[in-house]
C-alpha cells in the first residue's frame, strides 16, 4: 500500500509557525509576575488595590498577547532561517522546509499577529506593550537576523528577548503605581531580578541543546559556542552562568532592600543546586548515543526547563506565605 504524506490543516500549521509550545514556558513566567506583584499588594507592601478579577483579567490579556507577540517573532525567524532548517534534523520538519507553507505567507502572518499582540498590552500599561514590542524588535532584528549567523555569543545577547515576558507581566499588574516616563522603571527591583534569572539560565540551557545536537549547527554555519570554542569551553561558561545563578538567588542575603524574602535563598539555592549537578555531569568525551548525540547534555538541557518553571512556582509559593509567619525569613522590604 502506499504511503502518502497528508499536508496539516491551516491551523495545525500556524501553530508550528508560532512554536507554542517553546511559548508556554515564558507565558509561565509573566504570569508568575503577575501573581508576585498582586500577592505582595495584598501583603501591603505595595500602595495599589488589587482584585481578583484585576488579576484574572490581567492574566489573560497577558497570555493572549504574549502568545501572539512571541508566536509572531517565532513565524518570522522561520521565515528568516527557512535556507538553513533544512540542513538541521531539528529543524528540517518545520512547515516552510516541509512546503506546507509559503515562507512570505509566514512572513506577513508572523508580522501581523506580533503588532497585535503587542498593541494588547496597551490596555493594561504603556510599558507592557512597550516591552512586548521591544522582544520582539530584539529577537527578530538583533537575534535572528543579526547575531544568530555572526556571533558565539548570540544565545547570550538574543538571550535578553526571551527574559522581558516577567517586565511584562509585572508591568501589565503594576498600572496603578508606575507614573514615570521610564520605561526601565517599574517601580521594584523584583522584576529585574526574576528577568536577570532568565537571562543568566538562557546560556547553559541552549548550549546543552548545542552540545546534545553537535554538528548540526556547523552544518547549517550557525556559529554555536560549542562549534566555535569547543565543548570544553561552553562547559566552563555554562559553569559560570550556573555560579551567576547561585549569586542571584543569595540577593536577599546582602540586599534586604531588593522586596525578596530571605527564604528565598535558600529555596532558590536547592533548586540551583539541582539543575547545576546536570551542567557538571556533561561529559564531552562519553560514548555517543544511537543518534551520534551526548546523552547527558540532553539530561541537562530538559532538567533546564523544569528548573525554570519551578524557579518562578517557588517564589509564587514562597510569595503566598504571609511576611508575619516568615519570621527570620522574612517580610519584603520594599
């Protein structure tokens, strides 16, 4: 009998355009925001009445208009990059080099539904749709198009699209209390932490999934750390990163000031801790699997994306507990 490819359905295909599920890890964080800013509200810790229906409201205008905002840069880096997915086994089943879509349909449907998503946020706060369309100005244009061909430190740099969703989301919250022209301004450190611990976690996220696919980036000439510097060299920098890590979640430690509770640390700390012992058992020189790729860079580059989700579940968590039974590990100073 023959086998005959059958092309997906229109929606099916826009989904893949948008890589939703790569979205649903940054729509967690700017939700976590979100929660973060109302629960320290109604600590009182912040001069701002906030509902539950503020809150759900919010919420929702956060995640559809992120979801369309990031699914629209998404659409437009597979138009940008449809000449070298097809040289990545990663990437080769992407709708444009599978033919199921023209790349200037995806072009103007990416350019589209990213200026809507991000004029969204105009109905929260003028700086959440201002960061919304600073990620995807940053992603497309300095990442993509920019430094994703020319650079070892594109993952790095490219790294600051993916950490605004918690800017954000706590500037969608925060309406009531930010006045100042200053975009930069939110008015706490909180969300310029919870944005520097995604920024510090991109680098040795992504180079475990270069390190886990090795070659296809230099088969394709996109001058990944590892293809350029060597594995040896993207394992001591992903140390590195992870030790930055450590070092931001012991802010509460030195800086009582920075509206994070001291218990925070320690929770942080554990979670570092876990994720890091995945960087240190990569091994550069173990046998390769089936596929010619290094299983413990896989192992890595997965427990990545459930330390980042329970980095922001904790601190919500942590966050709900009233100051008053925190004792020694607490209250917010802010």
């Amino acid at each position: 009998m023959e086998n005959t490819a059958i092309k997906p359905n229109l929606f099916s295909i826009l989904i893949k355009l948008m890589k939703l599920r790569v979205i649903v890890l940054l729509q967690i964080t700017a939700i976590c925001a979100i929660l973060v800013h109302d629960l320290i509200s109604r600590h009182g810790f912040i001069d701002v009445e906030r509902t539950w229906s503020d809150t759900l409201f919010t919420m929702f205008i956060t995640i559809v208009g992120g979801t369309l905002s990031a699914g629209g840069s998404n659409a437009i880096n597979m138009w940008y990059d449809s000449d070298i997915d097809v040289l990545m086994n990663r990437t080769k089943n992407r709708p444009i080099p599978q033919g199921h879509i023209s790349p200037n349909f995806a072009l103007f449907f990416g350019i589209l539904i990213s200026i809507l998503g991000s004029s969204l946020f105009f109905i929260l706060h003028w700086k959440a749709a201002f960061w919304s369309f600073f990620s995807v100005f940053f992603y497309v244009f300095v990442y993509t198009i920019w430094l994703k061909r020319t650079s070892p430190q594109n993952i790095v740099i490219g790294g600051i699209a993916g950490a605004t969703p918690p800017l954000i989301g706590w500037a969608s919250a925060a309406s009531g209390t930010i006045e100042s022209l200053n975009p930069f301004d939110l008015g706490s450190p909180i969300p310029w932490m919870l944005f520097a611990l995604i920024f510090l976690w991109t680098p040795p996220h992504f180079w475990a999934l270069a390190l886990y696919r090795s070659g296809e980036y230099a088969d394709a000439k996109v001058p990944m750390m590892n293809e350029v510097k060597g594995a040896e060299h993207t394992l001591f920098q992903s140390k590195m990163y992870c030790f930055s890590l450590f070092f931001l979640g012991s802010v509460p430690c030195f800086w009582p000031e920075s509206g994070l509770p001291l218990l925070w640390a320690f929770v942080s700390g554990g979670l570092t801790f876990w994720y890091s012992k995945s960087v240190w058992e990569i091994d550069p020189k173990e046998p390769m699997d089936e596929n010619g790729r290094m299983p413990k860079a896989a192992k890595s580059f997965y427990r990545s994306l459930y330390y980042l989700g329970w980095m922001f579940f904790s601190f919500v968590i942590v966050v709900i507990i009233p100051p008053d039974m925190l004792g020694f590990f607490g209250p917010f100073n802010l």
